[in-house]
C-alpha cells in the first residue's frame, strides 16, 4: 500500500479516510472494476470525489515486480522506494 500526499509531494504512513455511504459505495464499486477488469500497473485508475469536487481520492493498482511504464517518474519512485 502506497499512500501519497500529492499536494506536500510526500509519502504518508496513515490516514483516516471518513465517507459517506454514497462515497463509500462508489468506492467500493471502483474497486470491484479494478481487481476484475484491470492488470497491475495498467494506466486505469479512478478519482473518487466528494460532492463538491472538492477532495478527491486516486486508486490504481500496482505490480512493484512488474512494469511500472504506465506510471508517472515520481509514482514509479514512490512505489520502489516509499519516499
């Protein structure tokens, strides 16, 4: 697991993520959509935003062994070395 702050550009150990049901269930379906239709390390991601577009959440999955390619320089960083 890879948890990223985009904006301080650093990585992050934990965080509390709260959700509404509705939230929670768009979560829960962009996830079922990548582990049954998506490689690893495929470019297919999904935001998750909140009504007001503003707070957003980025999924994508990820292969550390496989080829990162689809991944942007500092992704491909974050993922090999967790800084």
């Amino acid at each position: 697991m890879k948890i990223f702050d985009e904006i301080q550009n650093k990585s992050l150990s934990t965080i509390t993520i709260l959700l509404t049901k509705k939230e929670a269930a768009q979560l829960h379906s962009y996830l079922e959509q990548l582990i049954r239709e998506t490689e690893p390390n495929e470019h297919v991601h999904f935001h998750l935003e909140n009504e007001d577009f503003s707070k957003e959440i980025t999924i994508a999955l990820y292969d550390k062994n496989g080829n990162l390619e689809s991944f942007s320089e500092r992704y491909r960083k974050l993922i090999l070395t967790d800084i």
